[in-house]
C-alpha cells in the first residue's frame, strides 16, 4: 500500500499549504514522493481563489534532506535521467504556479531540498536552518534544477562553490547571499510565514499573479538547454563507480573513497 506523504490544506482566505511528510527519512524525496507532489500541485493550479501556497514539511529537524540516497544507490544511468527529470518537472511545475509560492525552512535544506525551496518564489528559515549541496560528496551533482537555480538566484561564482564544495551553510550566511528573504526564531517561523502570506493575500488577486507572471518572465531568458544538460550529465554520474562509493557509503554509514575508485 502506497503512503500519502504530501497533503493540501486550506489555511486562511486565498491561502493554502502544501506539506510533505516524510519525517522517517528527514523528508527525503523519492519517486513516489515526487508524484504526489505533482498532483498537489496540478490541484492547487485551478484553485483561482488562491493567492499564496506555503511549501513546508513535518519534523523540526529537517526541511527536505535531498532526494532519497537509497533509492538512488542502485539506480541505471537511465533510471538516474528519468530521475532528474522527473524533479525537475515538478519543480518547474511548482515555480509556474500562478500563486506565489512560499517555502518555510525549518531545518536542513540540503541537495534536492534545497533544489525543492528554490523552485518556490522565496524562503523563509528559522535560525537553526541548514543549507547545501552535498551532492559531490556522494559522486553526484544536483539533478533537481540547482544547478541552474541557484546561479540565477546569487550568481555564477558563489553558486558553483556550494555546488562544489558540498559546505553546510547557516541561514545567516545563506541570507546575506540573498538566498532567503527572512530569517526568524525558531519558534516564530510558521508565524512569520502566515504573516507574510496574509499580507500577499490581502492585495489584489489578479494583481499579485500578474506580478508574478511579469518577474517570471525576467528568468525564463536561461531557457530549457541548461536543465537538460543537467539531467545528461547527472545521468552520467550513474555510469562509473565514484557515485556507487559515493551512495554505497552513505548507506553503510563510512566516509566514501573516492581516491581508489577513480573515474573519468
Ligand atoms: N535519502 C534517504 N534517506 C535519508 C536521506 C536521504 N537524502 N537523508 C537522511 N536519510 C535518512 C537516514 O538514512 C536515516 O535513516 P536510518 O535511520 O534508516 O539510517 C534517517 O534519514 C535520519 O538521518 P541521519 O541518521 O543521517 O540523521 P543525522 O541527524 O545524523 O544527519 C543529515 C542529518 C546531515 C541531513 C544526514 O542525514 C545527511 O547527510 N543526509 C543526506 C544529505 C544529502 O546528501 N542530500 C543530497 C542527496 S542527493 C540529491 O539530492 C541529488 C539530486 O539533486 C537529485
């Protein structure tokens, strides 16, 4: 039997939210994860009378760990390009939104969560928030949209260091890189997002999507050949052996050896 782990609720007037729970696996995104995603979404699409949708997930710790590594660990190079495409689809869907789109960032956002929180309109964290891509550390690169997102969200240099370096970064430092619109207490982060989210829904309807529509339109000019060349080349990461160490050793709880298992 299949596990609903994304809900829609109707929070205040104009405002919904979408929430994943995965608590488990720190709300790791799976296939089937994906797909309910995008059916929430698919819903919400026709809702006319919705302005704002807040994106948040279950548990205090973790706001997405990325997508799910033991799902992965035996994946084809093929199955690994469906993958990708298959995050980036629903996140594409998810920025397309009509509504602004919210993400609430309780914990770690890291590889494909954060991938999830930059397909929204903007983040707002809590202090004890983690970000990152950690991707390389598992023989990976982000397959999710990151790889294009977050060079269009603070600009070439400093987005291929996180991509990179695979560094934890604190909400602070994400902040002053522009990367999350507030950062708040731990304990008043759903209350600054209803704030922020009342405050969007109190203005015009029609308006609130025209200016979303009309500041979309700024990033399309990157095009899809970015986000195809990330799936190829994430696909490819699946061919040799340094992401089977990578994943491999996630799983058995080691360090990976990359050094002995080199590939081209
Ligand atoms: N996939 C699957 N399971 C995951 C997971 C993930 N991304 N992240 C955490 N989990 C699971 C753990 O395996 C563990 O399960 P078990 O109890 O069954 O062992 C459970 O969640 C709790 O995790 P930890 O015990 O590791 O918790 P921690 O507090 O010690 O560490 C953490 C938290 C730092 C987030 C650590 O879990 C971690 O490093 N997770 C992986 C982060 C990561 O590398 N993300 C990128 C994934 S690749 C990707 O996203 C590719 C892409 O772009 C498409």
């Amino acid at each position: 039997m299949t596990t609903q782990c994304v809900h829609i609720s109707n929070l205040q007037a104009g405002i919904a939210a979408i929430e994943i729970s995965r608590p488990e696996a720190l709300n790791a995104l799976n296939s089937e994860v994906l797909t309910q995603l995008i059916t929430s979404i698919q819903k919400l699409q026709k809702e006319d009378d919705l302005s704002v949708i807040i994106l948040r997930t279950s548990g205090d710790k973790s706001f997405v760990a990325g997508a799910d590594i033991k799902e992965m660990l035996n994946y084809s190079s093929q199955q690994a390009y469906e993958f990708s495409k298959q995050g980036q689809n629903v996140f594409t869907a998810l920025s397309d939104l009509p509504q602004v789109v919210i993400a609430q960032i309780q914990g770690f956002a890291l590889g494909g969560g954060l991938e999830l929180a930059l397909a929204a309109d903007f983040m707002i964290a809590s202090q004890k928030a983690k970000f990152g891509l950690p991707e390389v550390g598992l023989g990976l690169i982000p397959g999710f949209g990151g790889t294009q997102r977050l060079v269009q969200r603070m600009g070439y240099s400093r987005a291929l260091e996180w991509m990179t370096s695979a560094e934890r970064y604190s909400a602070d430092a994400a902040f002053q890189l522009g990367l999350l619109n507030r950062v708040v207490e731990h304990d008043q982060l759903s209350s600054a997002v209803e704030t922020v989210a009342n405050s969007i829904a109190a203005q015009g309807p029609s308006a609130v999507r025209a200016a979303k529509k009309a500041a979309l339109a700024a990033l399309s000019a990157t095009g899809q050949l970015g986000f195809e060349f990330e799936a190829q080349l994430f696909s490819q990461r699946f061919s040799g052996s340094e992401a089977r160490e990578g994943l491999a050793a996630f799983v058995e709880k080691r360090k990976p050896e990359f050094r002995s298992v080199r590939q081209a």
